[in-house]
C-alpha cells in the first residue's frame, strides 16, 4: 500500500488518533476488579505445611518484591495492638499469626481465612476420623460426614482432620473446594444440613433450562 | 424410574433384560442362576482366556469412547504391580440422563457380576462401583446384589481362590460433571480434587493409588454375563461389525422420554422416531447426539448409524447415549449455546485452554444470541475451537467445543441469520427479530 | 539555654521543626534584603533603568530557564498520557489529578538519583557535556518569537542564523559525552546521534533558505509579521515541500520516532548517555523535550504564523475597562459578585441533589465562581492586551505540532541507522535544493 509514499503513515496516525477517543481496554484497578471465577489459580493464598501450620513467617520478602504492592502484612505486636507492617518482624507477638492479610483482587470473602468461630466440639470430628482409620485416600468420605455433622466444613475441622490424616491442608481446602456438595459456611437453616446432593440444584437448572429451549414441557 | 421405551422385537436385548418388555426376544437376558458367568470365567476360562473371550467378542467401552474393552483389560493384566483395581463408572454426569442409573436399578446383578469378571480378569481383587449419591435406589439394590453374592460364597474374601479376594463394594460421589472422566473419578475416589491428569501414563499403567487400573462403564460390565452365557461369536454377531453388542440410549423426543436399548449401527433416525412423531404443525430440525458436550446433528444426517466411529465423523459423539429430538420451535444457536454454558460452568479449571477457552465460547454464544455480534465472531469461534481440541488435556475440553462445531458445520444459515442479519429463524432469541412465523416453515 | 532549645527540639514534629528553622531563616535573609533595599534602593533603579538592555537580557533568560522545566514535565506528561491512550491504555493515572503530577515525580527522582563519574571518564568533560546539550537547546529559545514584543533580545535579523549556529552546538555536547564515558559503546552511540544530528541539519537548513529567500530577512519577528493578516498568508502555503523537510528533518534533529534509535532501549543501551544518572541524565532528557518544544514552536514561527491568529478578531476590541472609574461602586462589586455568584451556581446543585449537604453545594459554587472569574479574566486579557493573545495563540500553535510528535511516536516504528543516514542524504537533500533552486526561479521569474 505504497502507491504514495508516507499514505501508510497517515493511516497508521488515523488508527492511533482513532484509538486516542475509543474507550480504553484497561481495568482500574482497585475500583473496578475483574471477575474471578472461583477456580482461578492466580488467588493469593497461604500454605500450610503438612502439620497443618500456617508457613507464613511474616517476613515481609513477598510483600516487598511484590511490584504492584498488593501484599499487606498485619498481626499483633507484643502489646496486643493490630498494626499493618510497623516494624520489624520480630516485635509481632505471634508470626504465625492467621491474620496475614492480603490486598487482592478476591471477588468473595473466605471464610477460611477470616477469624473462624469453633464449632462446639471437635470429638465429633475425631469420632469421623478414627471411623475412617484417618485414611487421607478416603478424605472425600471424611469431608461428606463432618459437612453431614455440622451442616459445613468449619475451618478448625478441616484443620483437625489435616492433623490426624497428614494430608496437607492446602490440599484439603482444594478438594473440598472443588466439589460443589461441600460448603464452607454454615447454612441459613438446619435443614438444609442434611442434603447431601447439593451439586444436583445446577443440574436441575441445566435440565429445565434444555426442556425450555427445546420448547417442551419437561419429563423426568 | 425412568421409562423404558418399547423397541423392535429385532432388537436384542442384552443390557435391560427381561425387564424391557417380557415379551420373548431372541437373545434376551433370562434368568439365568445368579453368577454363572463368573464362575465360568474362574473356573473355565482363567483370567488369560477370560480376556480373550473379551476380546473375540469385540465389546467396546460404552463410557462414550468407544475403546476396545479387551485391550484395556490386556494392558492392565500386563502391567507388573501387586495391586490392580477396576472401577465401574455408574456416575451418569450428565444430568439429563439416566441410564446407568436405570440399569444398575433393574440389574444390579450383572453390573456386579461384571464388575467382578474384570476384576478376575485383570488380577484385581477389589472392585469399586462407583454411584451418583443420590441414587439411593441403585446403591440399595447394587448392596442388595454384592450381599447375595457374597452370601453365596462368590464374592468377599478368597472368593475366587484362598489368598484370593474378588471383593465388590459401592462407593458413592457426587459434587462435579467431570466425575465422568476416568481420571477425575480416579481422584475423587483418592479424595483429592477432581482434575484430570495427562494421558499416557493411562489408568491403565497407574491409576487409582498408583495402581494399575481398569475404569469401565457400568453398561459395558453389564454385557459381560451375556457374553459369556452365549458366547463371544453371538456376541459379535449383534450390533455393527466393528461395534458389536447394544448400547443404552435416553431418547427424548416430542411424545415420550425414556431408555431404549438399541444395537449400535441402528440408523440414528430409527432412534429418533422411538420418541415419537413431531408434533403436527412442525417439522423434526435437528437431533442432539451425545449429551451437554454432543453435536447437533441435521436431519439430513438421521441415516447415520448410531456408531462411534460414524458418529465422530458427523461431528457429534456417543457421549452419555442422549439423543434429543428438537424441532423448529428451538433454536439450535440457543441450544449450542446453553450446552456451552453448562460445559463451561463444569470444567475444572486446571489447563488454560479449558478454563478459558470454554468462557470465551460462551460469550461469543451470548453475543450472538444476544444480537450484538462481532463480525470476527464466527471465525474466532473456528479458530478458538481448533485450538481447544489441539490444546486439551482432557476430553471435557474436546468435547465441549462439539456443540458450536457441529452448529457451524450443519446449521450455519440459522447462524448466519443470528450474526449477519440479527434474526432468529425460530424467534427464540432476544432482542433479534421474530423473523419467521412459527410453524410457517 | 541550650538544655532548653534542646529540650524544646525534640518535643517538636516535624512540621514544628521545619518552622524552627525556617523563619529563622527567613528573617536573617530578608530583613538585610530589606534594609539593603531601603537603603540602596533607589540606587538599584537608577542603574536598573540605565541599562535597560542589560536587564531586559537577564529577564529573558531567567524567564526562558524557568520555562524550560515546567514545559519539559508537561511535554513528558503528554507523551506518556498521549501515547496510552493512544495504546487504548490509561496511562499515568494516580499521581496527582489525571496522574498529571508523574512527571515532577519523575524530576523530582532523578534529581535523588546517585551521580556518579565512571571510572576512567574524564570528570570535566563528563560533567559539562550535559550542560553543552542542554545549554545548545535553551538558548535558541532566545531568539523566538512568543508574542508581539515577547522575544529574548531584540529583533536580531539574524536570529534564524543564531538559531541554527546555536542549535547546532549540541553535536559537540553529544560527542563530549560518547567521548568521556569511557566506553566504547557509549562512543558508538554518540558517534551515530552526532552522524544523525548532523545529516539532517543540512536538509533542515536548506528548507528554510527558500523561505528567507521568500522573506528577504532573516529575523524572525519579521517573517511572523509577514504572516499576519488571516491564515491563507501562512507561509505553509507558499513553501509546501519546505514545511514537509523541514518537520521531517526536525523530527530527525530532535531525535524522536521514527528517527530515535540512539535512544531506543534496544540501540545500545541508551547510546551516549549510557554512563550517566541522576541528574545528569536528568539533563539530556529534558534537552531532549525541549527540543521537542523547540522545533515545533520553529516550525510554528516560520511557516504557521507565529504568534499571529489564524482569522482577525471579527468584532471591534473593547476597550480597555478602567476599573478605578467605577469608584465605590467597586468596593460593592467585589463585595457582592462572589456571594451571589457563589449562590446562583451553587442553587442547581442543592436542588437537584438534596443528598448534598449544603456546604458541599457552596463549596462547589464557589469553585464554579472561581473558574468563571478565571476565564473572564483571561478572556479580557485575550481581547485587551496583543501579547498574550499572541503567546496564547503561539503556544497553542508550538503544542499542537508537539501533540503530532507525540503522534507520530506513538504510531510509527523506528528506522535503522542505514536507513536514517540514506534517508538524509539520498532524499532528504536533494529534495531540499529542489525546493530552494525551484523557489529561487518562481522568484525570478515572478519578479518579487
């Protein structure tokens, strides 16, 4: 497209000056936050070691290599004050302190990493364990009785259950995030403790959405 | 329960058995005494023959893939390990579909039997089947039968032989579509999150525990018994001659929805009118072959046997053995569409591809349904799917980019008037223009 | 007394300790300044006003200096906002309003920058090549234009000369610094940014020659004189391929894209100035800007009219307001004009949003005040006094041709160093004597 010399370059300053009024592509961030699906891998997240500790040691390296800033370090110092990275690591009262924020983009709040209550009692979660022989193989087993107990899986049992089994509990909390019939926040009514299909409300939705687009009165 | 569908005394029927229609059938399952096939297999086989028998018989996987069963059975018993395992797929992912589960209610006495002639076969001493756990009637009925099996000495320890095993137990899951690929299912029976693993190593060289392990759907452990009561070479007489044996298949139609056992190789048309006629006034559209992540097939293409290989080449897959009657009140955009959307919503999320190609597919969907489509749409669409199936880690991806593909392949004049000319032939989607009356076709 | 200053220091903040200090300060400097000013101060006017040149010189540089900073942060601000949303990105956005203040950030950083003299560099030359580059830019800016009556010294008739004698000066500052680096690459780089420099100073040159050919003088108070009238008097329309050498050149001179591979992060690091930081740096960055500024508000002065506006002011200028002849009634304008101002714009806030509280609504009134008074002010300013109409006009003008740099950076690729050098002298030249020998017979011919 060289007929006339320097036409290409006009065009290329149209594009541009075209460009300069369309609206822009970026997100900005932190007023607006893209949508994460829950599955995203790129969620900030603690580890926990095999003995289900929290590996974290408040040391401040990802939050200072971090170059966008998005990592917050708190906990509480020697006086029981909450402070947000004030002075050296060392002064914190407790460095595996579960209080180790993060400022991303995280689209729903975690249950399991905010302050969790304790459920009444663990030994049912013993009781579960030990029916099980604390076999990690059948953790999915373990998971559908102590949801079935307590209605959820409250953060302390999976906790608990790391402990017992060995397995990790990043490795728990990502199977048990993964199958939608387990919850990690009680439910509104005791009722509903006892469902144990609860990946079945999307397949209905998907079922009566197909007889609806075929246009037919759905049958079983 | 599921209906079951009155089919040509022709047919055999080998899955469903008696309980189809009582009427006498060549070739139907009668009652035979419980567990003779299995012990025929032990005591005249051997697990070396039994797979051969197998093999000769030609049976092929009815998981949807179609793999041959003896092959499979060959490359676990050939694997050195001390512990193999066969797992019986009873999960049924897809939500509209309920044949598995219709048949391990109906007889769960030769899913066992089957499970346990595997298990024989390969040198596995446990077997595991593994049920929706809703499925309450199945579960019960399946113990029912591991229970009489037992009782008789033929299941449980040193059943086959003292040190021997051939134990049979049901394991429930639940929570994710993707429980129906084998290795998601192998991992949820570990107990650890459900994402599919790269293949080779297959399952059948380390899966379940790092064992050796044979995965077979509950259909194809159920033809077992039959096989070996009649023989392999009856066995390869019925059905197509690369695909021998029946297949059960949901059909929803516009008078009926049930289960029909069907030879494979039947013309796909001959499956289509067991739902009835189309409803006068309309006329039959396309047929949905293969479930959430099957194709949408015309009319053009009812001739097609109901095959695995024949199905592949037109662009739609076995799958979970739906087949869906739409007629011109639907509109197959929207219907693609909504597939997607559930296939999407499903996937795991573990390979890039997957997690984003599938949410890139259904936006283009709802941008085309939704009337504002980019004129890059359809093209991105080839090209997106192109490199889902040449990217993917597992079938789920494949298989989801099937809908659109055979919607682009068959039915581009109605996306066509979706994109180009913002209509929608059969007036369903919005804000496009009813275009045609309904019915004034 | 000390204990208690001591004591008295550290209870202060830091705010507490910056007044301690500076008021101090302030009073040991201001009142001699003061008393000297009281006592000598007639003196100082006396000799002021005799050497009325001398202080106009001092002024006019001053002033230009002082220019050059701010113009180069709003000519960075621009490009990195300019050229993101011409990225379809949003480009500097949190620094100030609109990211606006990024730029004194960034003067501001490399000012706290270590200044270091490598090893093996000679220190004098090292230092002062910065200043030369520098100094070459900002002094051409003497010689031009802003407004009637608004150049640095007086109409020199030689100013296109001085302008490109000084502007060509900058080779030898970019020479000095490839030189003393110490490093061969370095050299490669300022030999390749002199050879750049000085290949399109020729072409550049030889555009403007048919234009003084045209004007008859060199001066360019002049040749913007020449243009006043309406904008069909520019003399874009009687130099055409001068105006298409001279920007092309230009762009080339003030090493910007598509020619500033000397400066390209893949081009040897950063050519010349690869041994500089901090401020130094700082330097030839914002000769670089200036540059920028400075070729635009050239091309604006030779062939777009300078100063002059594009169409005459189509309504007779209102004559000057006197406002000491208003008497009180001023006292009650001032008194009365910015409360009702105030309330009027304020009222459609209140009443369309009554989630407002009213101080708010106020508040914004009064900024709404503001802005008004500020645009009248301005506006009678435009009308009243030429030379700022002039200079608004001028500036105008110079960033609408810095806008098209920006532009053109933001959309065009770099070319290679062959492809600069034949560029130059294989096209670029040739086309400019054409330009002068056809301009030199429309001349004769015509019989100007």
């Amino acid at each position: 497209m060289s007929q006339l010399p320097g036409l290409g370059i006009v065009k290329g300053m149209a594009v541009t000056l075209r460009h300069f009024f369309e609206p822009k592509a970026t997100i900005r961030y932190p007023e607006v936050a893209a949508t994460i699906t829950p599955k995203f891998r790129g969620r900030l997240q603690l580890l926990y070691d095999e003995w289900g500790t929290l590996k974290c040691e408040t040391c401040f390296q990802c939050a200072q290599a971090c170059p966008i800033e998005c990592i917050d370090m708190g906990g509480t110092d020697t006086k029981g004050r909450y402070h947000v990275h004030w002075g050296a690591p060392e002064t914190y009262g407790e460095r595996r302190d579960e209080s180790a924020l993060r400022r991303s983009g995280r689209t729903v709040p975690d249950p399991a990493y905010t302050h969790f209550e304790m459920p009444d009692d663990l030994a049912a979660v013993d009781a579960i364990l030990d029916e099980h022989d604390r076999d990690p193989a059948r953790m999915l087993a373990i998971l559908e009785a102590t949801q079935a107990r307590y209605g959820y899986l409250p953060v302390a049992a999976l906790k608990r259950i790391s402990h017992a089994t060995g397995a990790w509990y990043a490795m728990i909390y990502g199977t048990a995030s993964y199958y939608r019939h387990l919850r990690f926040e009680a439910p509104e009514a005791v009722e509903q403790a006892a469902a144990i299909a609860d990946h079945r409300p999307s397949e209905e939705a998907f079922v009566a959405a197909l007889d609806a687009a075929l246009r037919r009165p759905g049958r079983a | 329960m599921t209906e079951i569908l009155p089919t040509p005394t022709t047919w055999p029927s080998i899955l469903l058995g008696d309980a189809a229609d009582g009427s006498g059938r060549p070739g139907r399952a009668d009652e035979a005494p419980p567990f003779a096939a299995l012990r025929q297999a032990i005591a005249g086989h051997g697990p070396i023959g039994t797979i051969g028998a197998v093999v000769a018989s030609g049976l092929r996987g009815r998981g949807g893939g179609g793999y041959p069963t003896g092959e499979k059975w060959r490359a676990a018993a050939a694997m050195d390990a001390s512990r193999r395992y066969v797992v019986a797929n009873g999960y049924g992912a897809d939500p509209a579909v309920t044949t598995d589960r219709t048949l391990m209610e109906r007889r769960p006495a030769a899913v066992v039997e089957g499970a346990a002639i595997a298990a024989f076969a390969i040198g596995a001493s446990e077997a595991i089947i593994a049920v929706r756990a809703e499925a309450t009637a199945a579960i019960a009925a399946l113990e029912a039968a591991i229970a009489a099996g037992e009782a008789a000495g033929r299941l449980g320890p040193d059943a086959i032989a003292p040190g021997r095993d051939l134990i049979v137990r049901v394991r429930t899951v639940q929570g994710a579509y993707m429980l129906g690929e084998e290795t998601v299912l192998l991992k949820a029976l570990e107990g650890r999150r459900g994402q599919p693993e790269q293949r080779p190593p297959h399952p059948t060289e380390r899966g379940l525990f790092g064992a050796p392990t044979v995965v077979q759907n509950v259909q194809t452990l159920a033809a077992l018994p039959w096989i070996f009561r009649h023989g392999p070479e009856a066995f390869a007489a019925t059905g197509a001659p690369h695909s021998p044996g029946t297949i059960l298949v949901q059909v929803r139609g516009p008078e009926r929805t049930g289960i029909a056992e069907v030879p494979l190789g039947t013309r796909l048309g001959d499956i289509v009118d067991l739902g009835g006629a189309v409803a006068a006034g309309h006329r039959l559209k396309a047929i949905l072959v293969g479930g959430p992540s099957g194709g949408i097939l015309p009319t053009d293409a009812l001739d097609t046997p109901y095959d695995f290989g024949p199905l592949r080449e037109a662009g739609a897959h076995v799958g979970s053995g739906s087949v869906i009657a739409v007629d011109d009140r639907a509109c197959v955009v929207d219907l693609a569409r909504l597939l997607t959307r559930f296939c999407a919503d499903e996937a795991c999320g573990k390979t890039i591809p997957c997690r984003i190609g599938t949410r890139r597919l259904t936006e283009i969907g709802d941008r085309v349904v939704g009337g504002l489509p980019r004129p890059t749409d359809l093209q991105l669409l080839a090209d997106l799917s192109h490199d889902m199936v040449e990217s993917a880690l597992c079938d789920h991806e494949r298989l989801t980019t099937l809908p659109y593909m055979s919607g682009m392949r068959y039915f581009r004049a109605e996306i066509d008037d979706h994109v180009l000319r913002s209509s929608c032939p059969a007036g369903v989607c919005h804000p496009l223009a009813v275009t045609a009356a309904v019915g004034a076709q | 007394m000390t204990a208690a200053v001591g004591r008295a220091w550290t209870r202060l903040t830091i705010a507490g300790k910056v007044v301690f200090i500076a008021v101090p300060l302030l009073l040991a400097l201001l009142v001699p300044l003061g008393i000297a000013l009281v006592l000598w101060g007639g003196a100082i006017v006396d000799f002021l006003a005799a050497n009325l040149p001398l202080v106009r010189f001092l002024v006019a540089a001053t002033a230009i200096l002082l220019m050059t900073v701010p113009t180069a942060f709003l000519i960075i601000y621009m490009e990195m906002k300019v050229i993101a949303l011409m990225n379809l990105r949003v480009g500097p956005d949190r620094v100030g309003p609109f990211g606006s203040a990024l730029s004194v950030v960034h003067g501001l950083k490399v000012l706290m920058k270590e200044d270091f003299t490598p090893t093996g560099a000679d220190p004098l030359v090292f230092t002062w090549a910065p200043v030369v580059v520098y100094l070459a830019s900002v002094m051409t800016l003497l010689v031009i234009p802003f407004g009637p009556g608004l150049f640095g010294q007086g109409d020199i008739n030689l100013a296109l000369l001085y302008f490109f004698a000084i502007g060509g000066l900058s080779v030898v500052g970019l020479l000095m610094a490839g030189w003393s680096s110490f490093n061969k690459y370095s050299l490669l780089g300022g030999l390749r940014a002199a050879a750049q420099v000085v290949s399109y100073e020729i072409p550049l040159t030889l555009s403007v020659v048919g234009l003084i050919l045209l004007a008859g003088t060199m001066s360019l108070n002049r040749i913007v004189l020449m243009q006043s009238g309406s904008f069909l008097d520019w003399n874009v329309f009687r130099q055409p391929l001068g105006v298409l050498i001279f920007l092309i050149a230009g762009t080339a001179e003030a090493n910007r894209t598509p020619f500033d591979l000397t400066e390209a992060d893949s081009e040897i690091v950063a050519g010349y100035a690869t041994e500089y930081s901090g401020m130094r740096f700082g330097f030839f960055f914002f000769a670089e800007y200036v540059n920028v500024f400075i070729v635009s508000a050239l091309a604006v002065t030779l062939f777009f009219g300078g100063w002059t506006a594009p169409i005459g002011w189509p309504w007779p200028i209102v004559g000057s307001l006197d406002p000491g002849s208003l008497g009180i009634g001023l006292l009650l304008l001032i008194a009365i004009v910015p409360v009702v101002a105030t309330l009027l714009l304020a009222a459609p806030f209140f009443v369309a949003r009554s989630s407002m509280p009213a101080w708010q609504a106020l508040v914004l009134g009064f900024l709404l005040f503001n802005l008004l008074a500020v645009v009248a002010v301005l506006g009678w300013a435009f009308i009243s006094f030429d030379w700022i109409a002039g200079l608004i006009w001028f500036l105008g003008k110079t960033y609408v041709f810095v806008f098209t740099f920006v532009w053109l950076r933001g959309t065009l690729p770099r070319v290679r160093i062959d492809q600069l050098m034949g560029f130059a002298w294989k096209w670029l030249l040739p086309a400019s004597l054409l330009n002068l020998f056809a301009t030199a017979a429309a001349i004769v011919v015509v019989g100007k």
